[in-house]
C-alpha cells in the first residue's frame, strides 16, 4: 500500500515543471553529441542540479557525431520536383555538386528483392513496409545495395513526414557499430513517396541529390547529481534520461526522460534514504548508446558495487500504452534480460497507485538501460513505443501529453524511494 509519506512525495512531482524543461531545452534546437545545443543543454541540467544542492559529477567522452552541413536535396531532372527529406545520421555526403541517376524501386531492400535487376551506378528506393520502422538500422540496406553497385539510398517512411534513421548495423558492439560500406541516403514521406513513385512510373526516374553531413569525434560529458544516503555509503539508485536528440526538437526523444530526472532530483534529493540516489543526464544515446556504455566502462567496478538498481525513462510523453521492455534483442550478442523483481516492484507500484504498465519485448536492442545489464547493473526501462512523431521534426513539445509524465513520474519516484529504503 502507498504510505502517506510516499502520497506526500508524490504530490509534490509537478508536470508543468516538466512541460517547463522541456520547452526550454527544445528551443535549444539541435542536440546531436558534441554540437553547440548539446554545450546549452548541458549549462541548463548542470544550472537545475547546482541549484538543487547535488553534488555533480562530469565524466568524459569522446565519440562522434553527425551533422548535415547544407540542407539535403532530392529533385527529379526533367520536371524540377523537389521533395523534403532527412539525411540519416552518420550518412555519408554525395560527391561534390551532387548526384545524378536513375532512381530503382525494390522496396524490401532483401537479397531476394534485388533478384534480376540492375542497380549498378543507380539509387535505389526501398519502402519501410514492416511495422512503420522496419529499416531504422540502415547500414545492412546500404551495404547490400553497395555489394550491387548502388551509388545511393532512398527510403520512404509510411508517415506523412520524412524521419531521421541511422546508417549504423543494428548492432548491440561498438566495433561492429558499423558495415563496411555505407551510401548518401535520404528519407522520404509517405507523401512525397507516392508523389516521386508517379514520377518513376511516367519515365522520370532520374532524380538529383545532394547530402552534405560531417561524421566527426567530439568531446562532451555525462552529467551525475549525486544525494548521498544516510548510511554514508556511495550505495544509490540511479535515473538516467538522454538529453540529445536524433533530430530537432526532439521533445518526446527524450526530453520527456530528462524533465522527468529532472523532477525528480527536485522532489527526492531533499529526502534522504539509507541510500543515496545518481541522476544522469547521458548524451550519444542516439545510435547504440555509445555515451552510456562509455559512462558504464568508466565506472564499472563502482557501478557493480554500488549502484543498486536503474531505471531509464526514455519516451514516456506520447503514444499508448507505458510499457517496461523485458528483453532487447541484438543480432550480435545474447538477448538482455531485465530483472523480474525490479520489473515486478515497477508494476506493483503503479497498480497501487490505480495505474497500469504494459511489458514487451524490443527486437531491434535496447536503450541505455542495456549497457548497465552488461556489465551487472539491475535496470529497466519504461517506453512508450509507439509515437508516431519519432525522430522528425514533428516531435514537438505542443505533443507531450502531461498525464503521462505526471503518472511515470509518480511511480518511478516511489521505487526509488523504495529500493533506496530497503
């Protein structure tokens, strides 16, 4: 049963706080690692957390980033047709003023889908027709594309707007974060989609395209405030949110994460448990999660020893259903497994407080909460999976549904309490 102390605590967790955080790093503009919005972002959660009385803690990291240096172009040649697109992160530019070809519909982009056809020098069209994300992993598309000669990639999405994919393997191993070929590819909507495949079906299939991207290693930081526990130990219980974005504004992805650490550090790190609690703002999430597997290799051994229990809240503001993903499914490596008590104390929480969380299981990985599993963390993850904004410029703040960071935040606030008072 929910306790008056606990009812206290979470009567004082403010969604219009959060809605507040979110608005205002939003307006920042482009977060991707190491980019100026990523610098702003990082003054802002270090500002809340000094103000808060946390004792923080910054940890290094050097790993790349990805920007468009013009903005991307695809026209068709004979009628001066020009449609939006989004360049894929860590997609490679086109050559020098551009690329010229035909344009090649195969659609599932299979080894069996390219069977007596000729894409040699041409850019080939494929169509995510699997659950509206099936080809976010682009790099395996690209590579066998390239294995066929292609010279570049053009995806149409089934929403009405373009979205931003990677042109990363799909793997859950930073040395296999990559294929070893990659093309200049571009998203389309499903809009623009039918409009370029009429264009194909009259004979004007040759089209021009530009991306002009930097791939680059820069430096930024992961940010900790720390609340120690009454016991004097470095024993606590972590909250992380990534606070870059894969496209601007990225305010479900995962501002929604970050205003609810955010909050949270406010309302919990006056209480004080036996044990303390870490609030963590990550960055290179976007792709493998990179930043936070380089936060948890920095920090293994304390990690292991002292970090009780995490919970990663990424994607809560929109869409259905809230749901704790108990497996994360990598083509490279074992299935990661989330901890039945710690999943089992998240749902009983939220069913005393009138709420109900769902469970799946994520077959592309998992998020940050899976770089603290691999080295022995207890973790979890609450997502909603199915915002149909995701990673396009339409994810912004006028969308977040308040109700749902209020409910996250309510119960989330409690199992920490709970795990930090055993």
């Amino acid at each position: 049963m929910i306790s008056d102390e606990e009812f206290a605590l979470i009567r004082q967790i403010k969604s219009r706080r959060e809605l507040e955080h979110i608005e205002t790093l939003a307006a920042l503009g482009d977060r991707f690692v190491g980019t100026e919005g990523d610098r702003q972002a990082i003054a802002y959660v270090t500002q809340v957390f000094d103000e808060l009385g946390l004792e923080i803690r910054e940890t290094p990291i050097e790993v790349p980033t990805f920007l468009d240096t013009a903005p991307p172009v695809l026209t068709v040649a004979n009628t001066g047709e020009r449609y939006d697109a989004i360049t894929p992160y860590f997609s490679p530019s086109t050559p020098p003023g551009g690329l010229s070809a035909e344009v090649v519909p195969i659609i599932g982009g299979q080894d069996s889908d390219y069977q007596g056809t000729d894409v040699s020098g041409k850019i080939v069209l494929l169509m995510e027709v699997e659950g509206g994300f099936s080809m976010f992993w682009l790099g395996t598309f690209a590579e066998r594309a390239a294995a066929r000669g292609a010279v570049g990639l053009i995806i149409i999405h089934p929403m009405p707007w373009p979205y931003r994919m990677s042109m990363e393997a799909g793997n859950s191993q930073i040395a296999e974060r990559f294929c070893a070929r990659r093309l200049p590819a571009l998203c389309l909507s499903a809009l623009d989609g039918a409009r370029l495949m009429y264009e194909i079906g009259r004979g004007n299939g040759l089209v021009h395209m530009v991306c002009e991207t930097l791939i680059e290693d820069r430096e930024s930081v992961i940010i900790s405030g720390f609340s120690r526990g009454s016991d004097g130990s470095d024993e606590r219980i972590g909250l992380i949110g990534h606070r870059d974005n894969g496209i601007a504004p990225g305010a479900n992805d995962n501002l929604s994460g970050t205003a609810t650490m955010l909050e949270l550090a406010r309302v919990l790190s006056p209480k004080q448990g036996k044990r303390g609690f870490e609030f963590i703002s990550s960055t290179a999430e976007e792709g493998v999660t990179i930043g936070a597997w380089s936060y948890c290799q920095q920090h293994k051994d304390d990690l292991r020893q002292n970090m009780k229990a995490l919970i990663d809240v990424d994607m809560i503001g929109v869409g259905g259903r809230i749901k704790q993903v108990e497996r994360g499914l990598w083509p490279d490596c074992e299935p990661l497994v989330q901890p039945d008590w710690l999943m089992d104390l998240v749902d009983e929480v939220a069913e005393e407080l009138g709420y109900q969380f769902g469970r799946m299981t994520a077959g592309w990985g998992v998020a940050e909460s899976g770089r603290f599993l691999e080295i022995g963390v207890p973790a979890t993850w609450l997502w909603a999976p199915d915002d149909p904004y995701y990673h396009s410029v339409e994810d912004s703040p006028d969308k977040i549904n308040p109700i749902n960071l209020k409910g996250v935040s309510d119960v989330v606030a409690i199992v920490m309490w709970r795990l930090a008072n055993p």
